[in-house]
C-alpha cells in the first residue's frame, strides 16, 4: 500500500460542504482510523484525526481527490490516507517535539507496518501568515519528518491560502522548492473559498487534484535518481 501523511490547519482537515454523491467510500483507498486498523477512506477524512476538534466540523478536504486522482494514475496500487490535521494551528504547534507533531509521527509508523509513505501533504499557513521564520521553521519540520519516518527524499507537498489580501505568504511559499528538494507547492490561484479562509467545495476539489498532479511529478523525479 503507498501511504500518505496529510497534515495541517482547517483547509486540509476539511471546511467544503461534502455533497450527497461524494459521500460513498473511494475505490481502492483506505483511512487509518482511531483503532489503527484500515477502513475504506470516504468524506469526512479528518474524522479520525487524534487532535481534531468538533466531528461536525470536519468536511471535505484536498484529501479525498488527491486520493482519487492518485488511483486513477496507479490504478493497480492502493492508496492508504493518514489524515491528522487540526484546524487554526500555527506551524509552532507543529515542529517536532510538539503533540501535534508527535501524533503525525506515531499514526504513520503504525500505518507504516502495511505499506510504504510515498508523500506528505502540507496545508497550513493561515493563522501563520505573518511568520517572518516561516520558511526557516518549514525546513526543519520537512526534515525532522523525513528522518523521523526513514526516508530523506520523502516527497512533500506544501499548498498556498485563500488570496484575501496582498499579504507576501503565498509569494514567500513559492521559494520552498528552491530550499529543498523533492518539495512542490501547489497554487490557489482561481480558487474561491466560502469564507474568509476556507475553500469551497470545487475549489477543494481542483487543490487536491492540484496536489495529485504534483506528487506524480516528485515521485518520478525521485524514481529516476541514481
């Protein structure tokens, strides 16, 4: 099973609305839930997160169609979901040595036991907005995480937020791939959110496709070194 570790703030712990048709499990992916054990991975994802708030407030995140569009390409492969996102957390509450951190840690070694992680998806930065260190505290949070999970070239994947105002943090996220490697970000752009922050359901849908699309391009850039 190729695992994935999906962690961050409210977008990736899911805010869309989840339609009616969208809420049947995922063909070929599963969800490691409270009992670490694998059930078939359907909305809300973050259900089973060990730091989540409210159970209500959990919704459609960029999870469910990156899954999707990940068994579509590899349709041979299944996909396994660690989801443990925490809504309105700043990045300090994520480096290591933190409970959040921590949890990210334990939940993937368990999952790892049936599988190997293939990529980690990072999407936070809304209540970290105005950290002038953010790119500094991402770097050793990408590096403890690889170390701490046994692969330095684990793919990461970072996204940018809702484009409320001209503040410079989706412009500053932009450089992380120039800062290391086998790291992608992917863009908000032409998205539109429900609120301040949160993005709507197609939004969510085109950034986890959006998320997809540039894991496959890290993993065979990683599958053609020497």
């Amino acid at each position: 099973m190729d695992i994935y570790l999906l962690i961050g703030q409210s977008n990736m712990a899911g805010r869309a609305e989840i339609p009616i048709e969208d809420m049947q499990p995922m063909d070929g992916c599963h969800l490691l839930n409270i009992e670490n054990l694998w059930e078939p991975a359907k909305n809300p994802l973050n259900r089973y997160s060990s730091i989540r708030g409210e159970l209500q407030d959990q919704k459609m995140g960029p999870g469910y169609l990156f899954a999707q569009t990940m068994r579509q390409a590899q349709p041979n492969i299944e996909i396994g979901l660690v989801v443990n996102a925490k809504g309105n957390t700043k990045i300090d509450q994520w480096i290591k040595g933190t409970l959040f951190y921590e949890q990210a840690v334990l939940r993937t070694r368990i999952a790892l036991r049936t599988g190997k992680l293939k990529g980690i998806l990072w999407h936070q930065g809304e209540a970290s907005r105005n950290d002038t260190d953010y790119l500094v505290k991402l770097q050793q949070l990408i590096k403890s995480l690889r170390t701490d999970l046994g692969d330095t070239q684990t793919p990461f994947i970072a996204g940018q937020i809702n484009r409320i105002d001209e503040n410079p943090f989706n412009e500053m996220i932009l450089r992380l791939p120039s800062l290391v490697e086998h790291t992608r970000v992917v863009t908000t752009e032409d998205l539109t959110a429900s609120d301040l922050w949160h993005f709507d359901t197609q939004s969510m849908k085109t950034l986890g496709k959006r998320y997809a699309e540039k894991m496959l391009e890290l993993q065979n850039e990683c599958s053609i070194l020497p």
